[in-house]
C-alpha cells in the first residue's frame, strides 16, 4: 500500500468533507464564509460563491481519491485514510467557525 496514494486519500476525505457546508449552505442561497471573503474565512461570501467553491472541492476530492492510486472500498487502510481526512477538517472546521456561529460555547442546562 503506498504511502503516497494513502495521503491522497486524506486529503481528498478533507476536499470532500469540505465541500458539503459550502455547496449546501450556496445551494440554501445562504452566505458563509470562504476563502474568498474578506478576511480571508472570517467574512461571508456570496451564495453563488460557496457554490463554486464547494464544487471545486468535490472535483479536487474525486480526482485525489478516484484517479490517485487504486482507492478500493474494501480496504481498512484506504478507508482509514480517506475518514481521517474528513474528521481533520470537521473537527478543524468545527472550532474555527464555531467561534463566528456560537459552536464553541458549552450546552446550558
């Protein structure tokens, strides 16, 4: 098992992980942050953007799972990899716009 197509798998998790807030939250006509707004992902972008800019992320995810290595289903190492890379940036994502949208803040009783 490669170690290369490995990381191409966690970093395509990631990509593909990262893409649903954005194309969902664009497709619900909702602004969200971006890398594109200002600040840089603070500020909010437009819809049509985070459309854009969460298909970008499932064609760079689709390319480093499906054209990278043999990505198999069947593989433990290959699914590790791949759910590896989406936890990282939901867990990332979690706390960094948990701090904009209220995410951070322990539950009240």
């Amino acid at each position: 098992m490669p170690w290369l197509s490995l990381l191409s798998y966690v970093f395509g998790g990631a990509f593909l992980a990262n893409a649903i807030p954005h194309f969902v939250s664009g497709m619900m006509g909702r602004p969200f942050q971006s890398p594109f707004a200002k600040p840089s992902g603070q500020g909010l972008s437009s819809s049509t953007v985070n459309v854009l800019w969460g298909f970008f992320n499932i064609a760079v995810g689709y390319v480093l799972v499906c054209r990278v290595g043999d990505f198999d289903l069947k593989s433990t190492g290959d699914i590790v990899a791949f759910g590896a890379g989406g936890l990282l940036i939901a867990l990332f994502s979690a706390r960094h716009f948990g701090r904009f949208h209220g995410g951070n803040q322990p539950e009240q009783p």
